[in-house]
C-alpha cells in the first residue's frame, strides 16, 4: 500500500524530480506501509530496486497521538519504525513506515540487508525498547548498560529518574 | 601519636579478602587474575556488553558475532573465518582503552582496541557519553525553541543543524520561503562548512603531530567565527536559522566581510596544500591508511567526505538540491582509494568549493524578506511591538505558544560538512513535534571505524578516526 502525505503532493507516483526537485515543495518521496511480515520481503526487493543505501532508520511511538492518519487497511500500532532508503542511482527516496505493536515489540533486524543499520537499530532499541532479532548485538548504544526504561517511550516519565551515576562510590 | 592510635584502631579500613598483588612479584599478579580481580575490576567498570572482552573470557560463537559486528558486515559477506582470528589466543593480544578522555578521539568518544603487537585486530567504539536525551528534550520544546536545542548537537557546524531542523519544520508547514532566506542561508551554510573543514584539518594535522597546521586551522576559523558573531551575535549555537526564515537580516557591509574572508583564506589553503601534501612525512602517514571500498561505504551507510573519498559522486547539495543549491556552480570532491590522504584531500577542496559559492552568493543576493511573512509562523518586526498592541500580543503568542504545524511527518536531508544530515520529523498538530530524530552523519559514520583500523597500526588508528571526523555531539545526541 502506497501513500504520500508529504506537503502539498498527493500522488504515489515516484517523484524523482531528478536535480530539479526542491525539498521544501515536497520531494514526495513513496511511502509504503508493509505489515511485520512483509517488512523484509519488501524492503529487499527495494534493495534490488536499486536502493542502494538504508540512509536513516528511527522508531515512533505513538501512544500520545493515536489518531494519526494511514491510509486504509493498515492498522495503527503503538510503535512504527520508519525507514528511509535512498537510490543513488535514480535519485529518489522511499519510506517504509512498519507497525510494532506494543505487546510484542519485535521486528526483524536489517543487518543483513543493510550492515549500516546495525548502530541505528541499536539506537531503536535503547531509546524506544523495540528488539530487532537478528541483530548481531543488540545492546544499548547511547545509554549505560544497566538503565532502566526506555526514554523515548512517550510513558516514560520526565526526570522521574534521578541521574543515574552506576557504581559510584560513596565519599570514601 | 594520635597518627598511631588511629591507623591502628582504624584497621576498620575496608579489608578485602582477595589478598592486594604485591607489584613487585609477578606471582601474585598471575594469581590474581585466577581469583578474579581482573574480572572484578571489569565488573566495577562495566558498562555490560558494550564493553570487548577479552577472547578467554568470549565464547568462540560470540567472538565470531562480535567480529562481525565490528566489521559491521553481514557474516558470509565479507567475514570469512581466518580473518576473525579465533585461534589466535590472549597470550598474543592485548585489549587497550583509548578514550572517552583522549585528546585524538575528537570528544569523548571511547574506542577498545584489540592490539596483536602493534597491529589492530578488533576494534569497538563505545559511545554515548555526551547523551543528554536531545531527541526527548525536542518533543517538550516547541518550534520556535527547537532550533536552540538542535544547534548544540553537532557545534562544529551548528547551522546546518538548523538548517536541517527548519527545512523540516518548513515542509511541515508547506509555506514557500522568500528567495533571499534561502540565500542568506547557504551564504551562512557554505561559511560553517568551510570553518568545519578547517577546524578538521587544524585536528587532523595535530593528530599527524602538525602542530603548525593546528595553529593555522583555528586562526582561520576564528575569522569565520568572527563573522558569525557579527551576523548572529554568537560565535556558537547560533540559533540563527530559524523555522520561517532567519532570525535577521545580514550586518550592514557583510559583502565586504565576506569577501575578505575569501580573500584571505583561499591562498592561505594552497600554503596548507602545500605544507600538508607537500610533507613526506604525512602523506606516508595517510596514503593508504584506512581504507575504504564504495561497496563498504554503501553497505555501512556511510555519507559524505568518506562516502566520496571512495569514488561515488554523491552530494545531496547537487544529487537533491535543497536551499538554491541548483542555482550555483560548484564541483563535487571525489577520491578513488578511500583513504585517510583522498579524505583529507576532499575536505581541502571543498573548502574551495564552499568558497566559490560563498562568492557567487555574494553575487547573486537577491532583496526582499529575510523571513517569510505568514504572520502565523513570524513574529512582528521589533518596531511595531512598541507602537501596536496587537502586535504585542502576536509576539507574545508566538514566543510563548509558538506556532501550529500541520499533522504529518517528513524526512529531511541536508548535506553537512560530515555528511547526510537528516531530520525525520513527527507533527501531531500541536506547537511542538510529536517526535524529531536527527540523523546524525557522524553516528552512521563511526561505524566504518572498525573496519578502516584494521590491521593497520596503532597510531593509523588515531589517524583513521581523525579522517571519520566524528563530532561526538551528534553521534550521541
């Protein structure tokens, strides 16, 4: 399923736009919403497309706003994590949006499509709490090993936690 | 006396029952690492699996994994089993830590180096000591204050970090931005990538003990630095490039400024051509040093001067341009070897090129509104607060309130000095962003480290993470 909801373009058609194309009139890049099992299927295919690099992947959680617009037949899930995949070659962008449901909040790793996504989901990981199996190391990134929570979780409480120094002494 | 008394009452001093080795006789060390106090002293100072253990202590399957994390390639691709080296033992291999406190790793970036003499086998980078939650203080702080927060992520070059915010914001909103904003914008970009690029060499060169190159990187950003202040009142963080356009116009005589500023620095970077690459001593240090293919750099999602240092001509600024970038002329740096020298080299000569675009902006400044003049999004000239109450009261909103974005998300990419700077921004209709994630280059970037050091020395390392030109703000957000 194919949908736009850049700025003022509607369509899904591809807009490369080429050198022409200026971000702020909305490059339109396509947005596709596979399901969790599709997820690999059809961002691999896009590899073979020719999308040659996984330039950014980053997770929402939208808990707070659950009335977000999706085109129709998908499902709003608490999480979704966004992909943003860039062809040098046709000099275009493609996002694929996948929902991650709060009660199981596992998806299949990149890695081995795209190795560059390996610190990226790491950082999904501690930030959001969303598990890539697969992945050949998925421990915290940004954030000490033993914290507890993750942060960018829209339920996790604003200096609820104090500063957590691990292991500190006390004075002597 | 009391000296005494107290030492021996105080026997009371925390005694631990693993015996202390005594540093004179090796025994005690040998035993000591069998009781645990090696581990021990791991475990106080763990940060868990982000730390690299020792091979005694990793099981094979595990080494296997971690090297393949570290060369960050999928296992059967580029891994295969003799370069992992499982056999090789402790007894070979010494762990050392460089960082997160080292003058060479740019920050507080901590690498683990797994040495075989002097020669890198493993390498990790650990990151994360300059988080300080960017990402979740974005969402607590509206449009109008988001571009304070999103300037202090990557500090060398801090407008492009507002640039990528604004841009963002600005698809959000759908307006059509004056062309004079968006002049004065790459005027300012173009500046902070050549001051960035300077204040790369200035390191570079001392982490390849140029100490003059230093001196001279740093004298010539400060000139840069000067006229930022000039124009935005801050030498860092400038929170100049706002969502609408900038935050005022240019200084009176800023062509003047600028073109000494051209003028200056660009026959000043043919003496460091030729201090640098006229110097035996560093190109032995960086041709050939940490290398790079193009498959790599693309299956490790690496951008920017390390992207092109291996021969793919990828510029968002002339592949996607954004801002008026397909209004001037300028040339895409590329190198061929993928080495610390063809990075070095394109750095140098986008600076060259930063510099003739700063010149054709000069030319081409066009008049007219610096900000764009929806009055939802801009506030009233300082002038009308005193004489117009509503205007006091929209200035008042505006500050306070900020402004509505439309429900919808973007992504949105900009071309920094270290590479693809993305914003994936998040709207629920409300003044502040539901959600908004940098993409920072340098945090995508640092994953080639691993790879670029290995099997090369010890002191390439230095000389490798120096050409990565990591900015640990942004890596760690």
């Amino acid at each position: 399923m194919t949908t736009a909801t850049d700025g003022d373009t509607t369509s899904g058609a591809p807009a490369t736009g080429g050198a022409s194309a200026r971000l702020r009139r909305g490059s339109a890049p396509e947005i596709l919403f596979p399901t969790r099992q599709q997820y690999i299927g059809v961002v691999a295919s896009l590899r073979d497309e020719g999308f040659e690099m996984c330039a950014d992947l980053c997770a929402v959680d939208y808990l707070a706003h659950p009335g977000r617009h999706l085109p129709d037949g998908v499902a709003a899930e608490r999480f979704e994590v966004v992909v943003n995949l860039l062809s040098m070659s046709q000099v275009r962008r493609v996002r694929v949006r996948v929902q991650v449901p709060a009660t199981d909040a596992v998806i299949t790793t990149l890695f081995d499509l795209y190795p560059g996504t390996e610190a990226m989901e790491r950082e999904a990981y501690d930030l959001l709490g969303i598990v890539f199996t697969g992945h050949p190391d998925m421990t915290r990134i940004l954030l000490p090993e033993d914290w507890e929570g993750h942060p960018l979780r829209k339920d996790y409480g604003v200096g609820r936690v104090p500063v957590q120094f691990k292991g500190a002494p006390g004075p002597r | 006396m009391s000296d005494t008394t107290a030492t021996d009452a105080g026997d009371s001093v925390p005694h631990t029952d693993t015996v202390l080795p005594d540093p004179v006789s090796g025994l005690a060390y040998a035993e000591a690492s069998e009781t645990g106090i090696e581990r021990g002293l791991i475990i106080e100072t763990s940060e868990g699996a982000q730390e690299l253990f020792p091979r005694k202590k990793t099981e094979p399957d595990e080494l296997r994994r971690e090297a393949g994390a570290v060369l960050r390639l999928p296992e059967g691709v580029v891994v295969n089993a003799d370069d992992i080296d499982i056999e090789q033992t402790d007894d070979e291999t010494m762990i050392i830590n460089m960082g997160p406190q080292h003058p060479s790793t740019h920050g507080v970036l901590r690498l683990m180096i797994e040495l075989d003499g002097e020669t890198v086998l493993r390498t990790k980078p650990v990151i994360g000591y300059l988080h300080t939650g960017m990402e979740k203080t974005a969402e607590e702080l509206t449009y109008v204050q988001g571009s304070t927060n999103v300037t202090r992520m990557d500090y060398l070059s801090p407008l492009h970090n507002e640039l990528v915010l604004s841009l963002a914001v600005e698809a959000l909103l759908g307006v059509e931005m004056p062309p004079r904003s968006d002049w004065i914008r790459m005027l300012l970009v173009e500046l902070n990538r050549a001051s960035s690029h300077l204040m790369w060499m200035a390191t570079n060169g001392m982490d390849h003990a140029s100490t003059s190159m230093m001196i001279y990187g740093f004298r010539e950003r400060e000139m840069i630095l000067a006229f930022f202040e000039k124009t935005t009142g801050l030498r860092m963080n400038h929170n100049f490039i706002r969502p609408g356009g900038t935050a005022a116009d240019l200084p009176d005589g800023w062509e003047d400024d600028v073109t000494v500023i051209c003028d200056t620095i660009l026959p000043r970077l043919d003496e460091y051509d030729e201090l640098l690459t006229g110097q035996p001593l560093y190109r032995q240090r960086s041709e050939g040093v940490g290398n790079l293919s193009a498959e790599e750099a693309l299956a490790l999602s690496l951008t920017g001067p390390l992207l092109r240092s291996t021969g793919v001509p990828w510029d968002l600024r002339r592949a996607m341009p954004y801002l008026r970038y397909d209004k001037v002329e300028f040339d895409v740096i590329v190198g061929t070897y993928g080495d610390n020298f063809d990075r070095y080299s394109i750095r140098l000569n986008e600076i060259r090129e930063s510099i003739r675009i700063i010149r054709q902006v000069v030319e081409k400044m066009p008049a007219g509104d610096y900000r764009v003049q929806d009055k939802k999004v801009t506030p009233p000239p300082r002038g009308r607060i005193d004489e117009s109450m509503e205007a006091l009261i929209h200035h008042f909103k505006v500050f306070t309130e900020g402004f509505r974005v439309p429900e919808g998300e973007v992504y949105v990419a900009t071309e920094s000095p270290r590479g693809e700077l993305g914003c994936y921004l998040v709207s629920d209709g409300s003044p502040k962003p539901y959600r908004m994630h940098i993409r920072g280059p340098s945090f995508v970037n640092l994953q080639a480290l691993p790879l670029m050091m290995r099997g090369g020395l010890l002191a390439d390392a230095v000389a490798a993470c120096s050409s990565v030109d990591p900015v640990m703000g942004e890596v760690d957000r």
